[in-house]
C-alpha cells in the first residue's frame, strides 16, 4: 500500500494552488483593515483548511508528526483565537470582539493551511518563497504602478503616500519588508538559473523603492532588521549584499526623482501634475530596473574572490554604520508629537501620537490585567482617555493591545504562540529558503512592536501561512486510521465557523437594507430588515438603531425608545448608544432631564466626542423660548 505522501500528488498540487489563490486574495483584495473582505477570504481559508483536514483523516494526505514546538504554537494559537471569543462575555464592545474572533479564526486557518501544504508539498519551503516572492512583487509593482497612472489610486490627490493593493501605507511597507529577504535568497543561490537570479534583484529593487515611498518609518526599520538577519545568517552572505547593492544603487534615481518632485511626493496635487511627474518617474523606474537587470545577469556566473568579499563584508558593515549614525543624529533632534506626511517625515523621531495611545493601552491593562477590556474594544478606552479628537482603534503596538483587550491570558496564549514557532524556525536555518521564508515572523513581530498588523490579513496570513509551512515540512509522516466519523465532524465544525464569519456581514447588509426601506417609506419592511439583523447579530447596536429608526417613521416612539434603552444595555460602554438615546428624548420627546443625563453619561465616555459639544455648559438645557430641542444634538 501506497504511503499517503506517495498517494497525494495531484491532491497536494490543487492544495498549493488553493493556498495560492487565497494569498493573492488576502494580499490584493482584503481591503486594509476591513471586516467585510474577511468573510470570504477567512471562509475560503477554513474551508481549504477542512478539506486538508478531512483529506488528512481519510488518508489521502500525510500528517506531519509535529514537534513540540509546533503542537505549542498551533495549540497556543488556537486558544488565544478561543480566548478572545470568550472576552465576548465582558468585552467593552462585544460585537468587535466577535469580530476579533472570526478574525482570529481566519488566521489560525491559514496557519493550518500551510502546516497541510508543508506536509504534502515535496520541496515546500523553495516552492513557496518563490510563490510569496512573485506574490509580493507583484503588489508592490501595482503600488508603484499608481505613480504612473493615478487613476488607479483611489484618492491618490490628497494623499501621495503608497498604500494600495494593502490599503495602509505601514502594511504595504511591512509586506515590502517580508520579500526582501526573498530575493535576496534568489538572486544569491547559484542553484537558481541566471535569469531568475537577475530577475530577483530586479525584485529587490522595486521592493525598496516600494519601501521608501510608503514615508513609512517603521516599515523602512522592518526592512532594516530583515535585511541584517537574513544577511547575517545566509551562507552567501557575499552574493547577496552585491545583490542588494547592485538593486540600491539601480533604485536611487528613481528615489532622488520620487521624494523631490511634487507630482510624485506630496500630497494636494492635481491630476495633471500626477500625471506628468508619474509618468518621468515611470520611465525612471523601468530604466533603473533595466540596469538592474543587466548588471545582474553580468555578475551571476562570475565567482567573487575570497579578498573581494572581504572587501564588500567590511563595505557593508561601514554602510550599515553610517545608516546607525545618522539615525543617531536624527534622533537627537528632538522627537516632536505630530508627524507631517510627506518625505520629511522620513527624518522625524516623533511618536505620532503613539506614545499616548501606549499610555491608555497601559491604564487599561492596570485596570484589568488578568482578562483585559475584551479583543477589539481598546477603541472604547481610548476614547474615554483620549486628549484630542484623533480616533484609533487600536494602540499601535501588539503586544500592549493583547495585554490591554485579552489581558495575561491572552498576551501569554499570543506570546507562547510566536516563542515556540521562533524557537521551530529557528531549528530549521539550515535550509537557505527556510531562513528566507522564516524570517516573515520575527519581521511581523519587530513591526508589531510599533503597528497593528493583526488587523490586516494582507501580512498577517502570509506570515502565519509560511510558518505553518516550515514547521510542517520534513517532519516524519504520523499514521493515521482512516475515521470516518471525524470527517463529519469536520465538516459540521468548518460550517458553524462560515456561520460565524458571515453573521456580522449579513446583518450588517440587512441593516442597510432596512435605512434603504425607510428611504423608501417601507417601514414594515424595514422593521423586518432589521430584526433579522439583530437576530444574525444580537452583540451588534446598529440593528437596533435601524429598528428604531423605523419605528420612530411609524410613530410609535414609545417602541422606538425602548429600543434605544436596549442598546444601552447590549452595550453600556459605548459612548454612541447612550449619545444616540439622549438625541431621541431630546429631539423627538422633548424629555430635557432624561436627555441631559444620558448626553453627560455619553461625554463620561467620550470626552471629546459629539455629547461633550451638546452639553457646551449647565445651561444648555434652560433653553430660550421657541429655541428647538434639537440645538444640543
């Protein structure tokens, strides 16, 4: 009989190419930090994963026997996705931390997904940096592609940062970061043909470019470390920091042209200003590339002498010397609070306002350390803490958002999680693509200490992806009696977890159906609409704002204040629901008593939100004769 591993090639290869879909899903179409792309891109996930999973239990694929390190770090992740579903029962915003855990769901599926594919994939780490490499230089060449052409930018006037297809500009920069490494592992292995190693440091070239042009600060730090790991722990060591000098040294016109001319650098241009810098910088990219290219293709069969490489060791060494000195000097400068947006703010030490958001993120820490406010709901503290009018949902560093929202027991789940997948990956630096590869996470990691990168699938699922994939790979295969019972469980497990993924979206889409009725005079309808929302997700105000808001069309604003009182009470932190009840007893029941204590109760916890503007003074609601209640909302 056949081992599972001998059996399964044709069902490994439509695997890979599952894994690759969804990757190139999650990195060009998950809409930033959206919740609405995750439905179909996690569901896609899990149910890759549970076909992997029943194929696996069937015998028509392998199952890697798993050292400890990566039963600890699945294991650990699992509850960790498990704990912030629990946090549901206290979370500040309950319907986030649903939220938070379908998200959680979704990652946890892609790391099973790459433990499958390293597992069935003969050859798995090389196949897919390649595939990751491809994937992420092609994101890239799209980002810088809206230089050229600004219609593919979606309010590329305002703002001139790169940002698309990932749709924040520091997750751009760090997914530039992850495939540094990746060429650099291409262009230096002589086992790889002459023109992929050319065309690699081509890779290197626009992924820098990429970088530079995000203004992203630590994007371009993320690509630093993973630069100086890969290059300190890669056997060549040599070919590869001429690979990267020869990639710098063909980016910078294009750099010198990008960060100086207006049309390409700074925000508030026009369109044909975008067009006509866009277009010289176009042309400066190609050429530059070109170069790249033919230098390349010149060096890849040429050996470098022992002495020459000394010398190019000793050159990079002094490269990256200077770069720590004039960091140094930057840094003494002074680190001003505010950042501006443009080039310069390559130069500026200050914190962006993260200093303060790090500061709440503790407070809510102290104020519960063992459970924390609940995942996904810092964006209620802050609010509550907040100095200025600036919103954030989360405090820009990952390891003080899970202390704060998941408290120790969720920071250890996480932190256990990534030290056993480390420690695994680290075991494995013998193989020069599994170093390549593997250095996605502690990249992710050391980003993460300054963003919140859980928040987007476009860098989070690659990582966990090719982390799953290296703890996997080479492991011995582990017998398995084929139970047909299991298969079936899977199945009724991978379809309640689409159900968790597409609740919060179908009730959100019935809500908006339900304003569209109202729009329409259809009320019946809409009342309809949206309790079938709140039926989907009853954690969630906005079905109840909907059904109020019907009701109140109808004239029964008795029903439609009692609906505003439950909202209240589904969620008695949230600044808006009580903000929202004290407008309606204000404009719509002329109640000013009622109202003036729920609008105080709402700027308790926004301060500086839209009840701290309606409650301007004691005085407020001694209004003049035939002044309307509705001046306070």
């Amino acid at each position: 009989m056949r081992r599972a591993s001998e059996a399964a090639e044709p069902l490994s290869s439509a695997l890979l190419a599952a894994a690759g879909g969804l990757l190139a899903a999650a990195i060009f179409f998950s809409g930033g930090s959206s919740d609405a792309p995750l439905a179909w891109i996690g569901g896609g996930a899990i149910v890759a994963a549970g076909v992997a999973g029943a194929a696996a239990l069937s015998g028509r694929l392998p199952v890697p026997e798993l050292d400890r390190t990566g039963i600890l770090f699945v294991g650990l992740l699992a509850g960790f996705v498990v704990w912030n579903g629990i946090s549901i029962a206290w979370s500040a915003a309950p319907d986030r931390s649903w939220n938070y855990f379908n998200r959680g769901l979704a990652y946890l599926a892609f790391a099973v997904l790459g433990l499958a594919v390293g597992a069935a994939v003969r050859r798995a780490p090389r196949t897919v940096a390649l595939g990751l490499a491809a994937l992420i230089g092609g994101a890239c060449l799209w980002a810088l592609a809206g230089k050229v052409i600004p219609a593919l930018y979606e309010d590329y006037g305002r703002f001139a940062r790169l940002r698309s297809p990932v749709g924040y500009w520091n997750g751009l920069a760090l997914l530039a970061a992850l495939g540094l490494p990746l060429g650099l592992w291409i262009a230096s292995r002589r086992e790889h043909e002459r023109r992929l190693r050319a065309a690699a440091v081509v890779l290197v070239n626009v992924l820098g470019i990429a970088v530079v042009l995000t203004y992203s600060r630590g994007g371009a730090l993320a690509a630093v470390f993973a630069l100086v790991v890969y290059l300190a722990l890669a056997r060549e060591r040599v070919e590869g920091i001429v690979a990267l000098g020869i990639a710098l040294a063909a980016a910078l016109p294009a750099l010198a042209w990008g960060l100086t001319q207006p049309g390409v650098a700074d925000d508030l241009q026009s369109k044909a200003v975008r067009v006509e810098d866009g277009a010289w910088f176009g042309l400066i990219v190609v050429l530059g590339a070109l170069a790249a290219f033919g230098i390349a293709w010149w060096a890849a069969p040429r050996r470098i002498s022992e002495r020459t490489g000394r010398l190019v060791v000793r050159g990079a060494l002094v490269a990256l010397a200077a770069f720590a000195v004039f960091g140094a000097i930057v840094a003494v400068r002074g680190a001003e609070d505010v950042v501006p947006q443009g080039p310069s703010r390559q130069l500026s030490t200050g914190s962006n306002n993260r200093t303060k958001w790090w500061g709440e993120a503790w407070d809510a820490f102290a104020g519960q350390p063992l459970v924390g406010v609940g995942a996904g709901s810092f964006e209620y503290v802050h609010r509550r803490l907040r100095k200025n009018k600036i919103d954030v949902t989360e405090p820009h560093n990952l390891p003080l958002q899970f202390a704060a929202e998941t408290g120790l027991v969720g920071l250890a789940l996480f932190a256990g999680a990534m030290g056993a997948a480390l420690v695994g990956l680290w075991r494995r630096r013998d193989d020069a693509a599994a170093v390549a590869l593997g250095l996605a996470l502690p990249t992710y990691l050391f980003h993460g200490l300054l963003d919140y990168d859980w928040d987007f699938v476009a860098v989070t699922a690659p990582v966990l992806f090719t982390t799953g994939v290296l703890l996997a790979h080479g492991r011995p295969e582990r017998r398995v009696t084929v139970q047909p019972l299991w298969v079936v469980v899977a199945v009724l497990v991978v379809a309640t977890l689409l159900f968790s993924l597409a609740a919060p979206r179908l009730a959100a889409k019935r809500v908006d159906d339900a304003y569209a009725a109202i729009d329409r005079n259809d009320t019946e309808t809409a009342v309809d609409n949206a309790q079938e929302a709140r039926s989907l997700n009853p954690l969630s105000i906005d079905p109840l704002f909907a059904e109020a808001a019907a009701e109140e069309a109808r004239g029964r604003v008795g029903r439609a204040r009692r609906l505003y009182v439950d909202a209240v009470e589904v969620q008695p932190l949230n600044a808006r629901a009580w903000y929202e009840l004290g407008c309606f007893e204000l404009q719509v029941l002329d109640d000013r008593q009622a109202a003036r204590r729920h609008l105080e109760r709402s700027r308790d916890l926004d301060p500086r939100g839209p009840a701290a503007t309606a409650l301007i003074s004691p005085a407020s609601t001694a209004q003049a004769p035939g002044q309307p209640a509705t001046a306070l909302c």
